[in-house]
C-alpha cells in the first residue's frame, strides 16, 4: 500500500499522520500510533474492548516469522478486507482503534513527575558517601633566627 492510497483510505476518518516503518507504515494521530500498512495488509490496533469486533469478522491478529518461530502481535488485527470499500465505516473502526492506542498509551505512562523519578531512582545503583575526613591542621615551627643563634 502507497502512501496516497492511505491518505484517500482515511479521508473520511480525518487527517494522519504516515511514517514509514519496517516493510510499510506506520498511520498515527497527534503522535499516537493506532495502525499499520505492511505487505501482509493493514492492520488496527486492538485491546481487550475491540478483539472481539475483530473475531466476528474472521480476522487475525498481526504475525510474523523469525529463523526459530512465529510471533504472534495480539495488539494488531488485520482489517476486514470489506471495510476497503465502506469508508464510513472505515473510520468508525479506525477511531475504535485510535482509542484502544490511546487507552495502551494510558497503561504505560508513569503516574507522575514522582513516580517516574522514583522508579528513576530505583534503577540507579546507590552510591555511599565517604566518611568527611577532618582536616589536620599542621603547626609548623618556625625557628627565627635569633633562636637558632642560641643554640
């Protein structure tokens, strides 16, 4: 898929965002991705909510194969191949999908300033503060030379 063809695609899902990524693209919104354009097809961003939208329709989840196994991206599910041509509802599905990035987004960002320094601070290796040696003050004798002449 070309990145025209994604444009007219969402048109009437609103303005995107298309970045290329991997073997295709990525398509975002304000910096939140929410689908991917791959040889393999175009495929949404699911969670727990959306999944069974995905499974009504007979789609899959994304995959794909290393030298020693196949991985199995539950997060993204292929798009009903009839959705292609049903642009409303194209963009129905598509918000759908933009909500399930954003609720995903929402889950791994820290609670706070806080928290992300204190998880900051777990990370880093404490280090110990050396005992403050006391300075030794020196009494240095100086011998005049009227002393020295007594001697």
């Amino acid at each position: 898929m070309d990145r025209e063809f994604l444009i007219d695609l969402f048109a009437d899902f609103g303005p995107v965002t298309i970045r290329k990524m991997f073997s295709g693209h990525g398509i975002s919104v304000d910096g939140v991705n929410f689908a991917l354009a791959l040889r393999a097809g175009l495929f949404f961003r699911a969670d727990e909510a959306t999944i069974p939208d995905f499974e009504a329709e007979g789609s899959k989840p994304f995959q794909y194969s290393t030298r020693a196994k196949t991985v199995l991206v539950n997060s993204y599910w292929e798009l009903p191949a009839r959705l292609f041509d049903d642009s409303e509802e194209l963009a129905q599905w598509a918000r759908a999908a933009l909500a399930a990035a954003q609720r995903a987004k929402v889950k791994k960002r820290p609670k706070g300033k806080k928290a992300a320094a204190k998880k900051a601070e777990q990370k880093k290796p404490v280090a110990r503060k050396r005992p403050v040696k006391k300075a030794v003050k020196k009494t240095v004798r100086r011998v005049g030379k009227a002393k020295r002449a007594h001697r």
